[in-house]
C-alpha cells in the first residue's frame, strides 16, 4: 500500500506499508519512525522498544516495510 491510499477508512485495519525511514525518535518507552514515500510521511508509534533493536539511527533512508494497525491519533 502506499501512502497516497491511506486514510481514515483503514483505521483499525492491518496494514503493511513500505517507505524510506526519514527520522527515528526514542522518546523512553515509546518511539517514532517518519516512514516516506513519494506520496507521503507517515508517523509509526512503536511503544515496543525490542522492535527497533533491528533498525539504528544512523540507518535513516533505508528502505523498510512495516506491519501494524491504523489507529486514530488522540489530540
């Protein structure tokens, strides 16, 4: 799936998408990853820490694909 498809109607949804990883932020117990692709950036919220032993911060632009659920974010 790429970013231009996502929206709202996929909340709550299984996705798998794809992209270049921009920025990782660690914000103690729970990281973000800006994941871009030519449509878009999107935020992942991993609140799994042992998720991101695989992926360090010096790999930013590697190409990555993630699993996970959709959720609306709280404002």
């Amino acid at each position: 799936m790429t970013l231009e498809n996502l929206d709202e109607s996929y909340i709550g949804k299984e996705l798998k998408v794809a992209g270049w990883v921009e920025n990782i932020r660690d914000h103690g117990g729970v990281s973000f990853i800006d994941l871009r692709d030519m449509y878009g950036v999107l935020q992942v919220v991993i609140r799994d820490t042992e998720l991101l032993k695989g992926i360090k911060k010096e790999e930013k632009h590697f190409r990555r694909r993630i699993n996970g659920a959709e959720r609306r974010r709280d404002i």
